[in-house]
C-alpha cells in the first residue's frame, strides 16, 4: 500500500458540510496549488469552487479526499471512493472503535469496504503538509510553508492543533492526527515521513502502541534514513491510562515497558511538550549529539548558575576546560574575568563585535558536544533588543568561523522571540525557549546521539500464550528451581524430605547451617514456613515436625555465606509486550525504593549490566561501607540464564520471581535463594 499520493495530493476532494468547508477555507488561505473539489448533494459552490453532487461525479480519482460525514455516511463514501481508486481517504466521523460495540463493528466495515485504499483515522482532524500548503485540517493552525522540517505525529487531534500554535520557531514539515488508526497506525506515519527529504527529524506524542515490533521496525528504518525520532508519551498516571483509553480506545501499556523500547532503540523521551519543541529544534539543525558535554557562556554569573544547576540534575555535564583552553579564552577576555565553564564574561565587550567574536569562538572551539550562548532577548512590546545585536552577531560569526554545534538559550521562553529564534536557525543556531525545557530537549537529543553510536539489540521478542485456556500451574519452590538450574542458574544444595525421620538422615548429606522450607506455602515467613540457622540434624528434624501442618514436603537447603547484597530478578507478562525482566533491589527493598529496572526480550550482557548499576541500591555493589565488592559477573551470568530460561518458554511462562538473588563477594558467586514459577500446561 503506498501513502505517496496522499502525502503529496496534487488534488482533493472534500466531503461534507461544515467542516470540509474549513478543510476548504484553509486550502485557500494556505496558498495551496492543486485542485480542490467540493463534494456536497444540495450546494452549488463553496468558496467560488464547483461542487460535484457526489463522489462519482468527481473529474477523476481524487489524490486525497477529506470525509466530514456522520460514521453511517462515511462507510459508504469511503466505499465509492476505494472503488473509484482515490489515493487515500481520511476520516473525520467519531463513534467507532472508541465508542463501544456498534462502534466496533462500524469500524471494522469501514476497513473492509476500503479495500486497498489508504486511510487515516477515523476520529481524527487529519493531515497538514507545509512543504506543499495541502492543509487537510478542518480548523485553524498556526503553522507555514516551509521547504524543510520536522514531521509531528500525535494520537490527538487537539494536541495537534496546539502544537502548529507553538511560537518558538521550529519549522514543521507535517502534521498529522491519527485517530483509530484503522490504517494508517503510528508506525506507518514514521516510515513515510522518514522517506520525505523534506523532513528532518520525527517528533511523537503517544498515548498507546498497538505493535511494539512494528513500531522498533519503523524506528530502525528511520534512523536508516538518518531521520532521529523524539516522543512523548503519556498516560503515565492511572488517570491519565482511563483517559486514554476512552479517547482512542488504545492501550495505553506500562510506561517502563515503553521506556525500554524507546532506549533499546535510540528513541529520545521527553516528559513536557515544551521539551519535544525543543529536542525537534535541535535534532533539525544538529541531528542526535555525539555526547552530553556541554559549554555554556553567559554575560552574567546568575545565568550561569542556573545552567549549572539546570544540569546536574540529569545526564548532561559541564566538562572541565583544558588548561590550553583557558589560555586561549584568557587572551580574549578582560582582565578581570575568570575563566571557567560556565563562562561568566561580563559586559565588558557587550557592544564590541569584533571582541566578543574572539571570546565566543575561542570557548566553542573546545570539543563541547554542545555549546550554549545564554541571552535573554527584552520584550519586543515595550523595548529594543539594538543593544543585543553586537552579541548575537558575534556568536553568528564564531558560529561560522569554527563549525561548533551552538544552542543560544533564553532562560524564559518570553525572552526568545520567535522573529529571532527564526533568525539563529537560518545561522546555524539552535534557539532554545526556556531553560528547563532547553536542558530536556539537548538531553534526548543527546540520548539519541550516544545509542546511534551502539549496534542494534536484537529485535524485541512479544510472545504471547498460543493456548489462552490453557491451565495455569504453580511450581512449588523445589520445582522452580530444578527448571532454572538446567539453564545454568546456580541453587543452593538441596533435598527433599517428606518426614521429620527422612529430613534428619538428609541433613547430614549437606553442610551446615542449613534452611528448612515447607513446600507449596506462599509467603512462607508469615505463617512460619521457613526456619533459618540450623545446625544439627535434631534442628533439623523439628523444625519439619513443627510445619507438619504445612505441607507434605519440604526443602532442606545450605545456607549462602558471604552475601554482600540481594536482587530480585523476574519475568512477567504485559498484554502488548509479552514477557519481560525486572530487575531491582532485593527483598523488600523493592517496594520500598521503587527501585526497579524493566527490560524487553531478548537482552544482551551490556544492557543487565546497566540496569544493576543504575539502580539506586547499586551502592551496595561496590564495597558499601568496608564491605567486599559484589561478584556482578556472576549475577549478570546468572540473570541471562534467567532470561535464556524465559526466551525457551516464552509461551508457557506467566510469571517468574526469584527473590533474592544473592550477591556473594567478587569471584564467589549469585545464588538464588527463592524462586517462584507460574507456567500454562
């Protein structure tokens, strides 16, 4: 199915009354060059244009055609208009999928009858195209033509409306709301965007992914294209998951989940609309950032500060000048002006040109993956920016004498105008509104620029259960067990009893101290399940007689010495995804921290051994308090084990937790103390 005629409509045919007269209005008003043809049964003209009573009476197979009827009506004139060959339709009309079973079936009607037609929505606003003003767009917008830009995809038309409102000068190639995303879902839009030559780079606002692996596919093929992808996502809260799923009857997933999709596959992810405006106007001008090492110069130490502030809270950094740098800035400066980054260079050379070209380049041409020139512009209103001039001259002509990558930064969005936040981009320089959100968005830029530098993982693996009735079993722990040490999981030494006699006779085959655990219990320390620090096989035996009561089986395991810190490693299942891994920290440390790391299927050595180390208990790794480093060899060993044993039963399991994974001393070892397993016969 291609999308190129409907991208790019040399013609199109609008259907309806009162919106598709505004989709009409705009058109005009945009300077669009192609034809328009007005569809409606009672009406004679719309905006001094013919209009054809219905779609048969079209001159030809309209490129594109705009449905603004009511969801009975667009079934049918979407049906003419597959049969009549048109390069794809979109669909106005509300009440489908997103409103219950009628609309459901609607919905599906409304696929079949399209045939092999493209289509976007239903319920949704539509397309706008800059680059050829074809603003299929039942409503105003705030956007202009451009020749290049960023392509905006969002799963809300209202979002779409306001972000084309943005007045922080980033230009925008396409616009597009997806709707029900009958056909044209969200990993559609970022392939034919990604092929555009007009588009830059690709920014998302994401409510639900309805194909995790179509979505890693498009994203792949764009960064193929060299086009980075930015997104925000929302339905992070409980509230906001209800909202979504009544706006556009998508799921909304765990957002750890999609966060793991995003960093496996250099998907920048911002947290505010602001940061995706800005991250989009740094990818357009610079693409994804070689690193996080930023330079920042500022006429006044306050700003600096703020900076400095603004990025220690997150992943960028103020790298520390050579001493050779230094020199070079010195020579360039006032004598009273210390030299550091941030750069504080005082007023000395404001008005001078000439000076401050000398300083600015001699502080960019360090290698900053970054450089930021903090100005905040006065009001446009009520002030003059004519002494402003010199400075930004200077930083454009520093700009071309060396190349550098430079962001100029107003710490208020109000104090970027959009006339001059236009006038950097045309030099070369990102215009970044806002200080929170200019950090936000050269963080995920950045983000994107350090994972393109790495190969590909493998591609995700969704599994889902092939027998949706079939039995769920519960594995006793004993049982757990022996199914993860055939994969290479390390378990303690262990036997099975069934009476106080066997359990005294079984002792002695292992080494004290020992554990008794009576088999089949949940949560075994609350009912007294469990007894620890045993170290006679009397010991032994009564503690098997006092859980009699309990169980008929029992586990007898040697206790693990020398444990320096406790994880909790496990595979669950998410609708969408499939299964997946958690790892976080021990115990109930877990729920207590929140302290936890999600990772999609398949996962190689490099990606567990950065989720242990960026968890918040992974202090406890690295010889806490005169304690022996952690043996994270063995745990990394021992969680891929887990994750092989997952990937082999990727269609029975249903939940996995072993907590703890125990973390013996460098070299001695990660044995897992509990396993629980849940599988579907």
């Amino acid at each position: 199915m291609s999308f190129a005629r409907f991208l790019q409509p040399r013609n199109i045919a609008i259907i309806g009354g009162r919106e598709a007269e505004e989709v009409i209005r705009q058109c005009i008003n945009s300077g669009y060059q192609g034809e328009l043809w007005p569809v409606h049964p009672k009406k004679q003209q719309i905006a001094g244009l013919k209009v054809y009573p219905s779609v048969k009476d079209l001159p030809a197979a309209p490129d594109a055609a705009y449905v603004a009827v009511n969801r009975y009506l667009t079934i049918s004139i979407v049906a003419e208009l597959a049969e009549l060959g048109a390069g794809g339709a979109i669909c106005y009309a509300t009440g489908f999928s997103e409103s219950g079973e009628e609309g459901q079936a609607l919905e599906k009607e409304l696929l079949k009858v399209s045939g092999n037609m493209p289509l976007l929505g239903p319920n949704c606003y539509g397309l706008i195209n800059y680059v050829d003003q074809a603003i299929i767009w039942p409503d105003q917008h705030g956007g202009e033509k451009v020749d290049r830009g960023v392509a905006i995809i969002t799963q809300s038309s209202n979002v779409a409306v306001n972000l084309t409102m943005q007045q922080r000068g980033l230009p925008i190639s396409y616009m597009v709301s997806l709707g029900n995303k009958v056909k044209f879902d969200l990993h559609d839009a970022i392939r034919e965007f990604a092929k555009q030559t007009s588009v830059t780079a690709i920014g998302l606002y994401i409510e639900g992914i309805s194909d995790p692996s179509a979505f890693e596919s498009a994203v792949r093929f764009a960064r193929e294209l060299g086009k980075p992808v930015v997104a925000i996502k929302s339905g992070r809260s409980a509230a906001a998951q209800k909202i979504t799923m009544s706006h556009t009857a998508s799921l909304a997933g765990s957002d750890e989940l999609i966060s793991a999709l995003f960093s496996r596959n250099g998907v920048g992810r911002v947290y505010s609309m602001e940061g995706l405006i800005e991250a989009l106007k740094v990818l357009h001008i610079h693409g994804p950032l070689n690193g996080y090492k930023l330079g920042s110069m500022s006429p006044s130490g306050g700003d600096g500060a703020l900076v400095a502030d603004a990025v220690e809270a997150g992943r960028l950094e103020l790298s520390v000048l050579s001493d050779n740098h230094q020199n070079r800035i010195k020579n360039t400066v006032h004598d009273l002006v210390s030299v550091s980054n941030p750069l504080d260079y005082q007023l000395f050379d404001w008005l001078d040109t000439k000076r401050l070209t000398s300083t600015f380049s001699a502080f960019i041409e360090q290698e900053f993956d970054m450089s930021l020139c903090v100005f905040d512009y006065p009001r446009q209103d009520r002030c003059t920016d004519e002494n402003w001039q010199p400075a930004q001259q200077a930083i454009i002509n520093a700009v071309e004498r060396t190349k550098a990558k430079v962001a100029v930064l107003a710490t208020m969005p109000e104090c970027m105008p959009e006339s001059t936040a236009k006038h950097l981009m045309a030099n070369s320089i990102v215009p970044l509104a806002g200080l929170k959100a200019g950090i936000e968005g050269l963080q995920a830029a950045a983000d994107i620029g350090i994972s393109w530098q790495s190969p590909l993982p493998v591609e995700i693996m969704c599994s889902n259960i092939s027998a949706e009735n079939a039995s769920l079993t519960l594995l006793d722990e004993a049982q757990a067990k022996q199914r993860l040490a055939e994969f290479g999981v390390v378990v303690p030494k262990s036997e099975i009893v069934t009476c106080p006699e066997l359990a005294r006779h079984s002792a002695d085959k292992l080494s004290y101290p020992l554990v008794v655990k009576a088999l089949g219990v949940a949560h075994k320390t609350d009912v007294g399940a469990v007894k620890l620090n045993l170290s006679s096989a009397d010991e032994v035996s009564q503690a098997v007689k006092a859980m009699a009561h309990l169980s008929e089986r029992f586990l007898i395991e040697e206790m693990i010495d020398e444990v320096v810190a406790e994880i909790i490693v496990g595979v669950v299942r998410d609708e969408q995804f499939g299964l997946y891994l958690v790892i976080g920290a021990g115990g109930i440390l877990v729920e207590l921290m929140r302290d936890s790391r999600s990772l999609l299927l398949p996962v190689n050595r490099e990606e567990v051994l950065n989720a242990l180390q960026s968890l918040r208990s992974a202090v406890l790794f690295n010889g806490f308090r005169g304690r022996e480093i952690a043996d994270l060899d063995a745990a990394v060993d021992a969680i891929l084990a887990i994750a092989h044993f997952a990937e082999e039963n990727r269609d029975k399991i249903e939940e996995l937790d072993i907590n703890p994974l125990m973390l013996r001393a460098s070299g001695k070892g990660a044995v897992a103390a509990d396993a629980l397993l849940s599988i579907r016969a």
